[in-house]
C-alpha cells in the first residue's frame, strides 16, 4: 500500500512527517502524523501510537503536545492518526462534535450507514501498524498505545485487546467506561445499536474484568480540575476494574489541570518515559 508525503518538517534531528493513504479498513483516504526521532537514520526504533480525543485530528498532538524533544532523546517514534474517516460523509455526521466526524470512538461500527466505513478498532489495531512498519523504520515487537480523552478510551480497549501487539498502555483523562457516560452512550449506541452486551468489547473497565492484562503498569493522568471529570470521564470506575481484576494501574490525579493540551504538554514526558521503559 502506497502513501502520499504532505509535508515533512526537521525537529530535533529528526523528522516530523503527515502523510496520507488509502485505508481498506475506513474505506477512504486517511491522514497520520509520524515523528522519527534521528536514531532511525540508522535502526528500527520502538514506536507509540498516539489516539486523540473528541474534534482533534491527526494535527493536536503533534503541534499542541511538545512531545518530539523527548522522542527523540528517547529514540521513540509517534504514530497519530486522524480521529475519524473523512474522505466519506453520512447525513448528521458533522451535526455534534461527538459524533461522526471527529469522534469515531475507535470501534468498528456494526449500524447503517456507518458500518461501511466507520472501522477504526480495525484501522488502528492491525491496518495503520503494517502500514507504516512497511514504509518507516519502526520495531514493530516495541510498540506502545497512549491517547487522549476519547482517544484514551480507545488507547485502553486497543492496548488490552492486543497484548501481542502494543506492550505498554497510557492514557490522560480517558473516557474509562463509555457504557457509563453520556459521550459514550450516545456514541456506542449510534455504531453499535442499542444491544448493550455488544459494547463491552469498547469498555475499558469490562475488558480489565474480563481480559486481564499481564504487561507493565498502565498510566493514567487526570486533572482533578477537568470539567468532564465526574460525567463523562470516572476514573474511579477504571480504578475499581483494575483492582478487583488484579491489574497493575498508576493512576495520578493531577491537582487543578483541565482536560486541556497544556495538561498533556505538562506531562507528556512521563508518559514518553513511561513506555520507553516498558519497550526497552
């Protein structure tokens, strides 16, 4: 599968890249960031792919985050894709910013019309690795998950439903149980249909309780001032899950921090730090 460089930007040696593909999984074109950090002018460097939230496209993280300093330090690669298909539009997608454009929720839709092309469990989860192991200098058996808000919801369902896949999990103030909040709700019941057994293979705390996770500790960041922290967010619920089941959670509450990008920019180099240890 080809791909079309858009732009390429030098950053601490390295290089900061968007490129976009056809996807098989989505259906349509999509675009994704990848930073290369210098030492992949030499070797295959582990890689972190980085889901963003709700609105966000491939572009917040790696303009808002500050994150290539320490990747490239580290020797870290960063794979963000896009939030959602675009190249296809349905009627009402761009009606709420939480839903369809820009908040595909990082599942594979089942309900019409967005089944077709709304398959971003599959897109993150197998397409969008092979995709750029082929074409970067990425050590594929070193790959860690992280994200955002809604893409912390996705980096926690992905990373434990793929141990053979991505060895190490973060999140900064994830959605921890979308079975359990208004976003999530309306989000799953539009993909999936209103069977709420069908969106327990989407919930991090009913995966923690039913698939375990026997890799490293998880990280969780949350800012004890975010707005969405008690109604949509509920870390407590996350919490609960892992201990019960046994899983290894460090999850910080961080006083006075928003669910903004200067909460994530404060401590993205924990969470760098946190999967290079794990990747080692």
């Amino acid at each position: 599968m080809s791909i079309k460089t858009i732009s390429e930007n030098k950053c601490f040696d390295g290089m900061q890249t968007v490129f976009s593909h056809d996807s098989a999984a989505t259906g349509c074109p999509m675009r994704v960031a990848i930073y290369l950090p210098p030492q992949a002018q030499q070797a295959k460097v582990p890689v972190l792919f980085w889901l963003s939230g709700l609105t966000c496209t491939e572009e917040n993280f790696t303009v808002k985050a500050g994150a290539q300093r320490v990747a490239a330090q580290l020797g870290m690669a960063i794979v963000a894709p896009d939030t959602s298909p675009r190249g296809v539009r349905f009627p009402g997608d761009d009606a709420s910013y939480d839903f369809g454009l820009g908040a595909g929720f990082y599942v594979d839709a089942t309900e019409a019309p967005w089944s077709a092309n709304y398959r971003m469990y599959s897109y993150v989860a197998r397409e969008l690795p092979d995709l750029v192991g082929a074409h970067f200098a990425l050590d594929l058996s070193r790959a860690g998950i992280a994200g955002h808000s809604m893409g912390g919801h996705g980096a926690l369902t992905i990373g434990l439903k793929n141990p053979e896949r991505f060895r190490s999990i973060s999140a900064f103030a994830p959605i921890s149980s979308p079975m359990r909040c208004p976003w999530g709700e309306k989000a799953l019941t539009g993909y999936l249909g209103a069977d709420r057994a069908a969106w327990a293979d989407y919930d991090a705390t009913a995966l923690v309780q039913s698939r375990g996770w026997k890799g490293g500790p998880i990280l969780v960041d949350q800012g004890s001032g975010d707005q969405f922290l008690a109604s949509q967010l509920k870390p407590e619920l996350l919490s609960a899950a892992c201990e019960e089941a046994d899983v290894p959670l460090h999850l910080r509450m961080q006083p006075g921090y928003d669910h903004s990008y200067y909460f994530i920019a404060t401590f993205i180099e924990d969470h760098l730090r946190h999967h290079a240890a794990q990747l080692a």
